[in-house]
C-alpha cells in the first residue's frame, strides 16, 4: 500500500537557516540553543575567570602573597588567567555551539557587521548576563559552603571591576573603549583569516597578559558589561557602572567602524564565531559541535561519494 505523500516544506529549515551568517530563515527568528549554550559558556568564563582573580589577588591565598610586591606580574597573571578561562570556555560544547562570544561587545561587533541578526543579537547578550549572573552565583554560593574561600571572595568584591578613584572617571571610560577596540579588532582579524582563525579562541590570554599591565589600573579592563555587572549585583558595587556599557559599546563600534573603511585591510568574516568555524553561520549540534552539514549552495560543497581527484 502507497503511503499518502506528506508535503513537509520546512523540514530542511535547519540547512537553510544560518543566523550566525545574519541569514536567519523567516519561520526561525528565534534560535534557542544557540541562547543556551552561550548562557552556559559565559557562566564558564565567570567561574573560572573569578575563581583565577580571587587566588590571584585576595588577602591570605597562597598565591597572592607572593605576587603582593609584585603587582604587574599580579595583574598581568590575572589578565591572562581570565583570557585562558574565554579560552576553556570556547572549547566546551556550549562554546562550540554558540560560537563562544561571551561579551556583549563582540556580539555587537557582529551585529554592525551584519554577521548575527538583531533579534539573536539581543538575545545572546540577554543570555551573556544570565550565564554571567549564573557563573557568579556558583562563586558566591562556594563562599557559603567554604568559609575561607567566601572571605576572599568577599575582600576581592568578587572580582568586581571598579574604575580607579584617584583620576576622573572619564579617563576609565576611555581606557574601556580602546581596550575594546583592539580586542574587537584582533579578533574580527584573526577569525576573518583562513589560515590565523584557529588561533582566536586562544588569543585572548596573550592580549590581556600584554594589556592588563598596562591599563587594568584605570577600570579593571572588563570590556564585558556583563563580566561587570554579575559580580557587582553580588558585591552591592555601583561605582561607575555606566563606563563598562558606554565604553566597550563604542570600542566594539569603532573597531568594526576602521575595518569597514579596511584600515586592518579587507577583511571577510564569514560567521558570528570565534570558535568552530566552517558551518556556513548555521547551528551545529550539541552531541558533536563539529559536524558539518553538507549543502550544494555552499562553497566548499563535497557531492556524496565524490573524493579528492
């Protein structure tokens, strides 16, 4: 007996659908795991990277002590401790999935690129500052189980970032912006790059061992509102909030604003990644982030059985 044919039109909405390429399909505007697994890799990043800067720096942790009279190699250790924690952070399925921005900054800096709709956009910045909140949750609720690790939490305001108070603000805000710019702008560079791209998720702990040193001492070098704002809901820090929206927002459009007049030359970015990359802007999935599907309309397009000549 013939089965009736079932006319199915959206079955391959999957294939068609790229909203890290900014082609989002018309029937999908909403791209839930996409928010998950960003949510989850930004509570990551917070675990990790709160948990490096309260050993680094707290009164009475081991390995604070020792760096005291030290502090541009303190400061340069937690920059590159925080980058390393992007870096793990990417590398999970979470991260390989989401693409691993992590930062509201880089997420409107693939907006203005129109490599992520707006409406994904939003959404993944939405689900940066409940990963962050998350993530700084987990740090907050082991002070609770540990008394001695929620001392040094507490002395450290969680790793809150505060703008110094000894200079006017502006000059924080200033420093967030440019800071931003050149990551922003090292990323686009390295992730637009066939033969570099691989290095991006690895970039960040080299970038801030170099810059941390030189201007964490203004604002802390968040460049991620939502790194910013979790920790000081925890620690009740107010002080100069708005620099850490103000600031890395501009850095991110400045940045994209240079690369479209090719100041860092032409550039292609090809999707809204810093990890994964060769998915065409589609959603990969979570039990193996690395396949690929394999579609005629893209360029490096393989026919079924066909192999190298």
């Amino acid at each position: 007996m013939r089965l009736p044919h079932l006319h199915l039109p959206y079955l391959h909405v999957h294939v068609h659908d790229r909203p890290l390429a900014g082609d989002p399909h018309p029937h999908n505007p909403f791209h839930w795991k996409l928010y998950f697994c960003e949510a989850i890799a930004t509570a990551i990043l917070m675990i990790l990277g709160l948990s490096a800067v309260i050993l680094l720096t707290a009164p009475g942790s081991p390995f604070s002590s020792p760096l005291m009279h030290h502090p541009y190699i303190q400061t340069a250790l937690c920059g590159l401790c925080f980058g390393l924690s992007g870096t793990a952070a990417a590398m999970t399925p979470f991260g390989k999935v989401s693409g691993a921005h992590i930062n509201p900054s880089v997420t409107l800096a693939f907006s203005l690129a129109k490599r992520i709709g707006g409406v994904d956009a939003l959404n993944y910045m939405i689900a940066q500052v409940i990963g962050a909140f998350l993530g700084t949750a987990v740090v907050y609720e082991a002070g609770r189980l540990i008394a001695w690790w929620g001392n040094m939490a507490v002395a450290v305001r969680y790793g809150a970032t505060v703008p110094y108070g000894q200079i006017s603000i502006w000059w924080a805000m200033w420093s967030e912006m440019f800071v931003t710019a050149a990551l922003i702008a090292m990323l686009y560079w390295l992730a637009a790059h066939p033969k570099w791209k691989f290095i991006t998720p690895w970039s960040g702990g080299l970038f801030f061992l170099i810059m941390n040193p030189v201007t964490a001492w203004l604002s802390g070098n968040s460049v991620n509102f939502a790194r910013t704002l979790a920790p000081a809901l925890f620690a009740g820090q107010w002080t100069g909030l708005w620099i850490y929206v103000v600031g890395p927002f501009a850095g991110a459009s400045l940045a994209v604003m240079a690369i479209r007049m090719n100041l860092l030359g032409k550039l292609h970015l090809l999707e809204a990644r810093l990890v994964n990359f060769g998915h065409h802007g589609r959603v990969p999935g979570l039990d193996d982030p690395h396949r690929k599907l394999n579609h005629p309309d893209d360029p490096d397009h393989v026919p079924p059985g066909a192999g190298p000549a």
